[in-house]
C-alpha cells in the first residue's frame, strides 16, 4: 500500500526522489472515491513546498493537490484528462499526476513508516 | 455533544463495508463499492437503499384533511385512500419548509414523509400550525423504509410478498405482508426508476433487508448509499432541499409550480405570496448547465454571462449515465434559455457551460 522507495506528505502525496513524480496515496484514493476530474498545472510553472498543484475531484468531493517538494514542472500524466480513474486504480504507477525538477523541500518529507503511521492515527 | 443517530440497519451497513458518514443527524452508508458502480446497477439491474433516516409523522383525526391542505401547497383532494401526493410545504412568505410525500389511508389518516435533516423542524412548524381537533405523533424512530429501485425491482420484490405488484400503480400504495412483515409498499423513488419504497416496523428492518438483498442478488441487486441516492436524483432532475429549495427559494422558483396548486379554491400558508410572485413574475428559475469547458459544476459556483453574475448552482455533479458534467442552477429568469451560452466560474476562473433542459436523464417507459 505504501511503498518504501516512495516518500510522502501528511496531505496524502507521494514523491518519487528518482523519478521526481508525484501522486496521491492510496489512502487518499480510497478516501476521495470514484475519481472523475483532475485539473493540471502548466508545464515550466514553479511551485513552493505546500502550494496548490492542482486538484482532484471525485464524485462528492474536491481536493486540492499540494506541492510535496519546491521545484518546477516539467511533465504533466495527460493519460488522466480522459481517464481519471487511473489515480484509483493505480495511483503509484498509470495514476502519477505531474513530474517536477525538484529545488528543494525535501527535508520535510515523510518515508513508508511514518506516513503509515500518519494515516493509523486518523 | 451532539449525538448522532442510527438506522436499525447500521450494523448491516458496517458488515457490508459501507463507508460511513453524517447524513441529517444519522450515521449512513454513503457508499459500498462505489458510487459509479451503485448508480449503474439501479439504472440496469436494482439497487436497495437503507432510506429510514426519513421522517415520517402521523396525523389522524377528522379535522385531518383540512389540516394538511393548509400546510402543503398541492391540493389534497386530488388523493384518496392508498393513493400519494408529492408537495411542497412553505412558510408564509413563500419560501420552503420542506417537501414530502403525503399518504392518504382513509379521510382521517394520513402519513407525511418527511426529509431526515427536517424531521425536528418540520414537526416544531407542523405542531405550531395546528388548531383543528387533531392528533399529531412523530413515528420516525418506529418507522424503517427501505427503497428498492431500478428495472428489476418489481420482479425481486414479488418473490418475497403475496401482494399482486403489478396492481400498485406509480404514486399509490397497499398495506400487506413482505417477508412475512406487516408493511406499507408503495411505487415511489428518488431515483428516476421504477420501484418500491417499503415501511416496516424498525425490529422487521434487518429480515427484509437480509432477505431482499439474498433473493435480489442473482437479478443483480446491490446495496446502494446516499452518494449514489444523489447523483441518481440528481440526473433525474429531483429536487433535494437545502440544495434546490429552501426557506429563500419558492417552489415556484425551483420550477415545481404542477405541485402549487393557486387556482382552485383550497387554501395553504403562503399562498398569497406564492401567488403575487406568480403575477409580478419570477425574477429566477431553475435551469440544468451543462459543461462544455473540462470541469465539474459545484453547488454555490456563480454562473455568469458577459462578466455579469446571473445565478448559481444548486447542485452539481459528473453524471455517470451520460458521461457528462452537470449541474442545476437557479439563473436569473430573463437569461434562463436553454442554449443560452454562459461561464461557470470553477476556483476563480470562468469554464464555458450551455443552459440545457431538466432532467437530464429521464428513463423510457415499457
């Protein structure tokens, strides 16, 4: 459910520090629902740790997507403007959201364990 | 602290995975498996939902009749015994207390089906109204409904009840065994499909419930939740108050006037200012928006046209039937045009939408 190549955020993101991708957890998958809407930010625009990214949108619910890391974006998954439900069925993998040249803002992050910990507590 | 409520079928709920959340003072299932995959089986196969968070208050008494004309604006006369009218019930300025079902067993019993987060206020404003020789109870917490909705519904049902189904036409009901438990089955929904909705005692509420699900499942019968409840309503262009009407929108406004009844002689509280906004003319109406921009309209995004805000959304949502993003709005009357090009503004930013006719899903009758 959590991968340990993976680090997080307590706002249920995900950042591959190899890859440099970003997605949402599986716990925010499955707390969101059904996935119908996914609004991208533009390529080449820079983002603070903590700023909105974008947002995900689900049968009931909005959510914003927050910045894991500073840095900025390079690729956007355009595979999700017709297919959202990729971010419930995959969210480690077809579900990744956006790439990002990472400036910094790493330090913050979250590995496996504590992040798992994180979501026993809510 | 705030306690919420439970349906007898609470434990039902949990055994059966449901995600649980606060609904009008209730702890319900909002959904199971999913919202897309619940609103597909009630649109192809059926669904059950757990629906006894409603209210549901008895009035007896000879003065019965002429108490419940004078709190609903449909007209009453229109219903005999085992028969069921839909109206709003509205303050004296017109706007909305709530809107229900109104089931007439003889001229001096009747039952309104009230919505769960209006059960408590409903009652305060019903008791407030009464000076006839009646009697008024609150039976919500002895009252279970169950709705069993979609295509199949009829024949799942008719395997557990000797009562003749095909008999119950739409809007009427019969009381009589179900499971082998005295209940009250009538053809009614809030889904847009055919079916059932059926009232039971609360302590029969988990037999029937075990027992439909069991003989529905190999005609494809699921648990449904309240997020599959809305977006069904919703396509079926139903109205849910706190969204479409409220105490500052007139059922008028939220293009119920068939419910209104202004010219026969009958009279109801807020008549007269339901009446007067008829004749000055509505200043805004109800209107289905469809996107044509990538977004999915929310309740209370402005919509506007030429910079200019001309309405809002009452209620919003991705349809899963026909695949689009919709919503209803309620729009200033001279703009409301279906055609009419307008934006809704989605986070600040305006997102091209068309005005389209309601419902926006209507299903077709054998």
């Amino acid at each position: 459910m959590y991968p340990k190549n993976l680090k997080y955020t307590k706002e249920h993101e995900w950042v591959n520090l190899e890859t440099k991708k970003i997605g949402i957890t599986h716990y925010a998958q499955e707390a969101l629902g059904d996935v119908v809407f996914v609004e991208l930010p533009e390529i080449g625009v820079e983002f603070e740790a903590g700023d909105s990214i974008g947002v995900v949108e689900s049968v009931k619910a909005v959510s914003d997507i927050y910045s894991p890391v500073s840095g900025k974006v390079v690729a956007v998954n355009e595979d999700l403007l017709d297919s959202p439900e990729l971010i419930n069925q995959d969210p480690y993998g077809k579900g990744w959201i956006l790439e990002m040249e990472i400036t910094g803002g790493e330090e913050e992050l979250l590995d496996a364990e504590a992040y798992q910990r994180l979501i026993e507590e809510e | 602290m705030y306690n919420l409520k439970r349906t007898p079928l609470y434990e039902e709920h949990v055994k059966l995975g449901a995600k649980i959340v606060e609904f009008g003072g209730f702890e319900m299932p909002v959904q199971y498996k999913g919202i897309i995959d619940e609103h597909n089986v009630v649109r192809k196969k059926a669904g059950l939902f757990d629906v006894s968070h409603m209210g549901e208050i008895e009035v007896r008494g000879q003065g019965a009749k002429k108490f419940i004309q004078k709190l609903i604006t449909n007209n009453i006369e229109k219903i005999e015994p085992g028969k069921i009218i839909y109206s709003p019930m509205c303050y004296e300025n017109g706007g909305t207390v709530d809107d229900l079902l109104v089931y007439c067993f003889n001229a001096e019993h009747y039952w309104l089906v009230v919505n769960a987060s209006n059960t408590e206020k409903d009652w305060q404003w019903i008791i407030s109204q009464k000076r006839e020789e009646i009697e008024l109870i609150n039976i919500s917490d002895d009252i279970a409904q169950l709705a069993l909705q979609g295509p199949m519904a009829e024949k799942i049902l008719q395997q557990i009840t000797p009562l003749n189904l095909e008999e119950i036409k739409y809007f009427r009901f019969i009381q009589g065994q179900v499971a082998g438990c005295d209940s009250i089955v009538s053809r009614t929904g809030y889904t847009g499909e055919d079916g059932f909705e059926i009232y039971i005692k609360t302590e029969d509420a988990c037999k029937l419930w075990n027992e439909l699900l069991d003989k529905g499942k190999p005609l494809g019968l699921a648990p449904i939740g309240l997020g599959a409840r809305d977006t069904l309503r919703f396509e079926a262009g139903l109205p849910l108050y706190g969204h479409e009407l409220s105490p500052d929108i007139t059922p008028l406004e939220a293009g119920l006037d068939i419910f209104v009844d202004l010219d026969s002689g009958s009279d109801f509280i807020g008549k007269n200012a339901l009446q007067a906004q008829k004749a000055t003319g509505l200043k805004r109406k109800k209107m289905g928006i469809e996107m044509v921009d990538r977004g999915i309209p929310r309740e209370g995004y402005t919509i506007q046209k030429n910079n200019q805000d001309i309405g809002y959304i009452t209620s919003g949502s991705f349809s899963p039937t026909l695949g689009k993003n919709l919503g209803i709005a309620l729009v200033k009357t001279e703009e409301a045009q279906v055609g009419n090009n307008v934006d809704v503004m989605i986070r600040n930013r305006p997102c091209r939408a068309v005005m389209v006719k309601t419902p926006f899903y209507k299903r077709e009758v054998k």
